[in-house]
C-alpha cells in the first residue's frame, strides 16, 4: 500500500528546499571583494604606494588614491569618489581583471583647497567597501 505525506508536510518540504536554493543563490551573488590595502599617497611606483598619509601640504600637487582589491571572481570594477568636505570632486571607475589586482586613481590638489577630505571606495553594485580620510594643511 502507498503512503503518501499530507499537504502541509509536502508544502514545508517544497518551501524549505526554495527557500535553500534562494539562500544559496544569495549567498553567491554576494560581493567577495575586499581592500587589502588602501592607501592615500604622493605617488604610485612599480604598483605601489609611496609617501602615504593622512596629512599633507596644500602645495602636494597631485595625490592617489591607491587600492589593492583581492577575492574577484571575475572581472569587475571599482569606484574611487574622492570628496572635498561634503562636495563630490571626482568620481573614478577603475577595473579589477583578477582575484589580486592593485589599481589607483589621481586627483589635482588645489592650493586653496584646505581640510577635510576622504575618498570612498565602492564595488560594482555602489557599495562602500572602504572610506579613507585625509586632511590638506597650509
């Protein structure tokens, strides 16, 4: 003789296998990307970071902001938003080709651009991985 499960036991059984496909699913989608190293720095030589800070002159010129992202799966990209206090001054997309991968952008410093600034670091989707903040002096 057949047995067969009453509906509710067959309806949480069917649940609960979706609901594991659509955790699975989630889990990988989710962004594996990480910043192993974030650096504001006054130069970028042999694809690393030189002369790092968090204070600098108002006469420095040009800085970098210089990122080493690991855990890619496939190629994707990075965004570097550099601000000045509260006000977006640039915006830089940036690709990452491999699971290591180091990458930077550049921004002109003006001499009369003095205080607060930071430059987020966000993946593919906008989310902010890393913020740094620096300052520009006299």
């Amino acid at each position: 003789m057949k047995q067969f499960l009453p509906k509710p036991t067959v309806l949480i059984v069917l649940a609960a296998t979706l609901l594991g496909l659509t955790v699975a699913a989630v889990a990988q989608e989710a962004p594996s990307l990480e910043v192993a190293v974030a650096a504001i720095c006054q130069d970028v030589v042999d694809r690393e970071p030189v002369d790092a800070g968090v204070s600098f002159a108002a006469s420095v010129g040009t800085l970098y902001c210089f990122t080493k992202i690991t855990g890619a799966q496939d190629p994707t990209k990075v965004t570097h938003v550099w601000y000045f206090g509260a006000e977006e001054r640039a915006r830089v997309e940036l690709d990452v080709n491999s699971a290591n991968w180091r990458t930077w952008s550049s921004k002109i410093i003006q001499e009369h651009e003095i205080g607060s600034w930071r430059v987020d670091i966000l993946d593919a989707a906008g989310t902010v991985l890393k913020e740094l903040q620096f300052e520009i002096t006299q």
